[in-house]
C-alpha cells in the first residue's frame, strides 16, 4: 500500500468519526453516557489497594498502647498515639451525641458510610459557587484515624479514597461503635484528643458531666478547631455554639422554647492545658521509642494497637536516685551560674550579641527586612528577650548513666535535668570533649606494651611538633617539678606531662583504635596527639560503656536496654540476650588499669567519694575537666555498676567560670557520688563486692613446682614460697609540703551542698584541670588536667592525703567563644 493509499485511508476514516460527532446516533449517545460511570467506577476501584486495610481498621478500633516495664515491673511509659483518654459511649454525655448527629450527620443511622443526598446538595452549592463539604461523621472518622493514607488535599482521589475507607468502616462497625471511635480520635487542639480530654481541657469536668451549653461549644469547635478556638477566638466560639444549639432545635433534640434563653447565654470555660504524665526516664524512653518502632515494623507489630509489653533493663529504684541525684546537684550548679551570669552577662556585649544574632528573633527581623544593625539593636533594647536568652543559655544541663558491666545492660539514664524544659538526650545525642576521663585510654595502649604502673617519667617541659609546622605545649599550670613520676601516680593526679609523653611513646592511632575497640564506638576520633587529653567530642554512653569493660576483666559488651517483648495476653514475642563479649583487653591488662584507677579514688582526684560520700568498698574512676570548665565529667566503676556524669551548659562557650565548682570533681562527681551512696545504703549495690584478680597461673605451673622441688631435693636448695596473697602496694611516703595554692574567691557563693573537712578535694587531690602553656603558634586541645605535689615519689606509691583550704578561687575570665579553624580551642588553659 502506497502512502498515498494510507492518507486517503485515514482521511475516510477521521471523516466518518467527526461526522458521528457532529450528528451521533441514539446508541452513540447512550455508550457516551455510561462510559462515564463506569470509568469513574473503575478508577475507584484502582484506588482501592491504596486505602488502609482491615486489619489496620480493627487496630485502630482496639486501640492498645505499647507499655514499657521496668526490670522491677514498674511501669516507666506508655506509647499512645496521642494526648488522650478512651471513654465509652455511656461515659459521654447524651447532650455531645445529640449536637455531633444533629450538627455534622443528622441521617447518620440512616445511611451506609455515605449520604448521597448530602453528597448532590454540596456538589450543587459547590459548583454555584458556595463551596461546602458533603461528608458524613464516617467518613471524617477516615480521614481521623488515616491523615497518611488519606489525606486532607480537594482532590478527586483523595475524597474517592475516603469514600472507599468509610464504606469499610461501615462493614465492621456498629453505628455506636463509630460514633465512640469518632469521639475518642477527633482532635481539639492544645494536645488534647478525644472528647475526655477535650472536657477536662476547657471544662476541667469529664465529658459524662458535659451540659447542653458545653456540649455545643466543643461540638461547634469540629468545623475549625482554631477558628472556633473558645480561649482566643470566644466571640466566634459563641457564635459557632448558637448554630449548633439551633441545629439541635430543628432536629428535635432541643426544647425550642429554650433556644433562645441557650443562646442569650454567655460563654463559660474553665481552661486547663493537659499535660502527659512525665515518665520517670523520658530521654530513656524516647531512645527505646525509636527501636521498637524499627522492630515493630519489621515483625509486623504496632504500638497503638497490639498492646506490646516491653521489659527493660532499667532499675526502676536507680532511676529515681538518679533522677533526684542530677535535680538537686542541678538546682545547686544554676544558683551558682544565676549568680555568676548576673554580672558576667553585662560585661561580655561581644559574646551576648553572638547569642542575639543566632536566635530565631534575630533570623525573622533580618527576613522581614529590617537591616542587621537595626535587628540586633531592637532585640538588645527588649529586655524579656535578654531575660529569656540568658536563662536559656546559663541554664545547667547534666546527663546520667549506669549500666551492669557484667551484662552490659542499661539501669538508669538520665538524659537532663528536666525533659519538659531540654528534650536534649545528653546521655547519647549530645558529644562534648571528655576532659580527662579519656586518659585511661592512653594509659591502657602502654600497658598493652608492656608498661608498668611503676616505671617513671620524667615530670619535664614537652612539646610535640604537629603537622603545618605548630608546636604543642601540654603543661599543668605550674612549673614542671623536673622529678620521675610512676605512671600510677600520672593518673591518679591526672598529670598532662606525663599523659603527653605516654601518648608520644605509644602513638595516637594505637590510642584510638583501643578506645573505639574499648566502646567509644560511634563518635570520631582524631588520632592526635591532644587526643590523650580527651579533644574528640564524646557521647556519655560511649564513655560508660568503654569503663564497664574495663570494670568487666577487658571484654566489650554493647550496652543492652531491652529483655524480652510480650503481646497483651503474655505471649513471648522476642527474648533478647546480653550481646555477646569482645576481648579487647587481656584481662591482666584491664586489671592493671583498674587497680591505677582506684588511686583516683583513695589518693587521687576523686578522694571526695571517700570523704564526703563515705563510700566503701572497691571502686574505682577518673574525673574530667575541660577547657575553661565547659565540662565537667566523672565515671565510677564498681563490680556490679559503672555510672558516669556529665555537667555543663548546652552552648560551650558558657562555663562555670570558677576553677573549683567548674571541676568534674565538684561539678559531675556529686551526682555518681550520691546514687552510689544510696545505692549502697539500701543494698541495690553490694558494697563488699570486689573485683577479682585475674587468675595468671598457667597449667605448667604445678609441674614447673614439682620440678623445683625435685631439684631442691637433689642439691640441696630450697626455693622460697610464694607469697599466699598478692603484695600490698608500698605504703605512702610522707605528704609533699605542699599541694596547691588556692587564692581567696573573688565572689560570693550561693549556698552549696556542705564541702569536706578539707578541700579542694578533702583528701589532698589536686584539681582535675588547671591552667596550660601556650601553643606556638596554634592553641592546644583542651582538657588538661592536674599538677602533682611538688616532691612525688617515684617507685609508684602515692603520697596520703593532705589537708586544703577550704576557700574556693577566684572567678577566671570569661571564655572567648572563637574556635580556629584546626577545632582546637582558642585559648590554652584547661
């Protein structure tokens, strides 16, 4: 066929078509008209896999929230899916069922999830130009329980697809179970769900108890929550409430005599915003929140509905100690910080217009227009906004956390001083540089080499040449006692020289890959020098979790939080074993570190367990300070807990601004100190547990006796006995004369919790941080640490404790907030 042939074809054929068009036949006309419908019909049920399912309606009509249990079986939280109460229909009043038929569906028990006649008069006001919806009380129930699925746009598919769901809905419910479901789910603003809270809200009355007038305000509030909002909007409220009294009129559920003596009546609420219950360990319960939905959706579960029973790790009687721990040792640290800041505030304008031009305020005056100068000028002349910055941004946060070191399983987490003020989680969201408590890390790579606690170094200037050509000097703001100090003794004073040279001599990657094996498994590690000095932020969890497996003989257990998943009839659904343990430390090793550790306690920076807490038994730990006090850190080991502390303010460039109360041995300690301490007290912790010494003993060894005795028999020669339990370390020569000197406070104190017989540290422990020496030309990491007595004894005794005064010292400047571009801190004292 030519092309030509195809062309004429195709004319004849298009030419036929438009004729049928211009002139159709009755047939023509009739398939027209039904090709319509039956597209429309079709199209609809495309839509219909794409609308929630059965199962998913029966969930929602059973409602069951996941309740997370303690290991004590108390209850710690329950996962609704909203601010509500369920109430059944008998426990509403008949007033609220009368004006939600009577107001939004008054053929409600009439119809099958749709109202056709409903349907056609919105359509006609629709398309005459006065827009008005045709949906019925299932239909809005669709859309209540599936925003997702179903979605809110005015489109066709989106009212097909809330059609299809209410006809679903109608095949499973009874007209009473809608309405209950209905009442229960709608929202009323102000995190208020349901019709019970809705009454407790604006009434501050159940909703059993709600009278005709209330009835109808909240009933009227449905056709806009905001709009017809009776708090602010009560002119419109009322308006809204005589429509809805005047619909029950005209539908016979209301005397029409007294419509107009309802209606003359004026509006009377009672507000009272719902808050939710806080949990005992909200921050806990948030990081459990998001695993189990991970799980849930994996194994097909849901935590509204399936009425999942989660049992956890936690220590429901640690917890409240812990709780109460980090409020009081908080509410102590802000009316020091309230007193510090009332001036300090005034007198750093550079640092406080920093803080203006990183507020919302700021960003939104800049958006609108307003020139930056003019911005940060208006907001500095407006004093609520200066109150409210600088209450926010001295505000002292602090974060807990225990675990077994056994198990590695999780019993108390304390995420900040108040979730309903931070939602901040400081135990595993928050990273900030460690201070000192990362400096068992480089104590334990030497050991793992072969170093002793007894081998020495000397007490020197250092200086370490960096990349680009920058000298680091670590020093610990005095002079260098040019003495040998033991490496037990380096620790337990927390002596940045001796640190220094022990990173140098075991290497910086070396240190890393130990403490990331060690559990500091999530955060970044720069393998630098400073590292040793803890200037990698850190997460509190991973620090933790890193001394339990010191605390655990060398092995890494990841921490564990959750024992097993029940559904709501006490079915097991999934059990979960401790994680199995990593040997990331040869349990000799661990040992040695521990037993350098516990000098922290007794000698060291860490005497105030002792002295002020009274705390007996084996424990051992290590305090941390950073730069300019921003952190404060303590981390406490004991055979059945490790608990660590983190103290300081959100923003690093606030601090405590006091080289006592800045310490983590005055600022973190108090919190570890006080949970161990009632711990103790009511028998939760063993106290007369002790670690156990590793076994070193090898199965040679009885031959290898049988052998010497043999031998001794022969030719006469006797060897010594072994001694039947291990040597005590030398006793403690006599105290330095003197430790420390403490200038006289500059300031005075708010009233603090009621300090030991001799301080500092009541024991002779010198200060976790004190000033460093200059980087040349770059700054140096932060978190320097203590200096030693001036004449230390270098077989690795520690000298005994020493009396101090009791004055506090004076208030440092404040922290410059710049931060050069290599991330170390500006300034060098630490």
């Amino acid at each position: 066929m030519t092309p030509q042939h195809l062309k004429s074809l195709a004319v004849e054929v298009f030419g036929r078509f438009g004729a049928r068009l211009r002139h159709p036949t009755r047939r023509d006309i009739v398939l027209a008209v039904a090709a319509v419908p039956a597209l429309f019909l079709l199209y609809a049920l495309l839509l219909v896999p794409f609308t929630p399912g059965i199962g998913d309606i029966r969930k929602a009509k059973i409602d069951q929230p996941a309740q997370v249990l303690s290991a004590d079986g108390k209850e710690l939280a329950v996962f609704k899916r909203a601010n509500r109460e369920w109430v059944t229909l008998d426990q509403v009043s008949p007033f609220v069922i009368d004006a939600l038929i009577a107001t939004e569906d008054h053929r409600f028990r009439d119809h099958f999830g749709l109202d056709w006649r409903r349907i056609g008069g919105a359509a006609l006001r629709t398309f005459s130009g006065d827009r008005q919806g045709g949906s019925t009380i299932t239909q809005q129930l669709a859309r209540n329980l599936y925003p997702d699925d179903i979605g809110r746009a005015p489109t066709l598919t989106r009212k097909l697809k809330e059609a299809i769901t209410a006809l679903k809905i109608e095949a499973l419910y009874t007209k009473d179970e809608i309405l209950e479901t209905y009442l229960n789910t709608v929202p009323f603003l102000y995190n208020a769900y349901g019709i019970e809270m809705a009454a407790r809200t604006y009434f501050d009355k159940p909703a059993r108890r709600l009278d005709v007038l209330e009835s109808a305000t909240l009933i009227g509030m449905l056709k806009g929550t905001s709009y017809y909002n009776p708090v602010l909007n009560p002119e419109r409220s009322v308006q809204r409430r005589n429509i809805v009294l005047a619909q029950m009129a005209k539908r016979g559920k209301l005397d029409a005599a007294k419509l107009a003596g309802l209606q003359a009546r004026t509006l009377r609420i009672d507000f009272a915003r719902q808050v939710a219950s806080p949990g005992p360990a909200q921050h806990f319960a948030e990081y459990l929140r998001k695993w189990l939905i991970d799980w849930a959706d994996r194994n097909g579960y849901s935590l509204d509905a399936d009425g999942l029973v989660v049992h956890t790790t936690l220590d429901a009687r640690l917890q409240t100690m812990a709780n109460q721990a980090v409020m009081r040792q908080g509410d102590r640290l802000q009316a020091l910080a309230d007193q510090t800041w009332r001036g300090a505030w005034q007198n750093s304008p550079a640092l406080v217009d920093s803080f203006i031009r990183e507020s919302t305020q700021y960003r939104t005056l800049v958006e609108q227009g307003r020139k930056p100068e003019e911005a940060l000028r208006q907001l500095r002349d407006d004093r609520e906004f200066i109150r409210a910055l600088r209450r926010q941004k001295t505000r002292i946060e602090a974060g807990f956390m225990a675990l077994d070191p056994a198990t590695g399983a999780i019993r108390a987490w304390v995420g900040s001083r108040d979730y309903s003020v931070d939602a901040f989680d400081h135990v595993q969201q928050a990273q900030r540089q460690p201070g000192s408590t990362f400096k068992p890390f480089v104590y334990g790579a030497a050991f793992q080499q072969g170093a002793k606690p007894e081998d020495t170094l000397p007490d020197t200037a250092v200086e370490f040449r960096l990349p680009g050509g920058e000298i680091w000097k670590p020093t610990d703001g005095g002079p260098p006692s040019g003495q040998s100090l033991s490496l037990r003794y380096g620790l337990a004073y927390s002596k940045n020289t001796i640190t220094a040279q022990l990173m140098q001599n075991t290497g910086p990657a070396r240190v890393a890959k130990l403490a990331q094996a060690m559990g500091v498994r999530q955060s970044r590690l720069d393998a630098v020098p400073s590292l040793a000095l803890g200037t990698s932020p850190v997460t509190l969890k991973e620090m933790v979790a890193a001394y339990g497996t010191i605390a655990d003989g060398g092995a890494y257990r990841e921490p564990v939080f959750v024992t097993r998943i029940e559904n709501a009839n006490g079915k097991v659904l999934a059990e979960f074993r401790p994680a199995r343990a990593e040997r990331v430390l040869a349990p000799a090793t661990a040992y040695t570190l521990l037993d350098v550790m516990r000098d922290v306690i007794d000698r060291g920076t860490g005497t105030l367990i002792r002295s002020r807490f009274g705390i007996p038994g084996d424990v051992a730990g290590k305090t941390g300070t950073t730069q300019d006090n921003a952190d404060g850190w303590f981390i406490m080991m004991h055979p059945q807990l490790v608990a660590g502390a983190w103290v300081g303010f959100n923003d690093a460039r606030v601090t405590l601004r006091s080289d006592y109360w800045g310490q983590g041995a005055h600022s973190a300690l108090p919190i570890v100190g006080e949970v161990f301490q009632r711990a103790m007290r009511t028998r939760v912790v063993d106290a007369k547990q002790r670690f156990a010494e590793p076994d070193n003993t090898s199965f040679l060894d009885p031959l290898k006796a049988r052998l010497q005795g043999w031998f001794a028999q022969w030719f006469g020669k006797e060897e010594p006995a072994a001694p039947a339990v291990p040597a005590k370390r030398p006793a403690a020569p006599p105290a330095p004369a003197s430790a420390v000197d403490v200038p006289p406070a500059s300031e005075p104190l708010p009233e603090l919790p009621p300090a030991p017989s001799a301080t500092p540290d009541a024991a002779g422990a010198l200060p976790d941080v004190l000033p460093s020496g200059p980087v040349i030309p770059a700054p140096p990491p932060s978190s320097l640490s203590s200096s030693p007595p001036a004449s230390p004894a270098a077989s690795g005794a520690l000298p005994p404790a020493q009396p101090q005064p009791t004055v506090p010292p004076a208030t440092p400047a404040l922290p410059s907030p710049a931060m050069p571009s290599n991330g170390l801190p500006a300034t060098a004292p630490q």
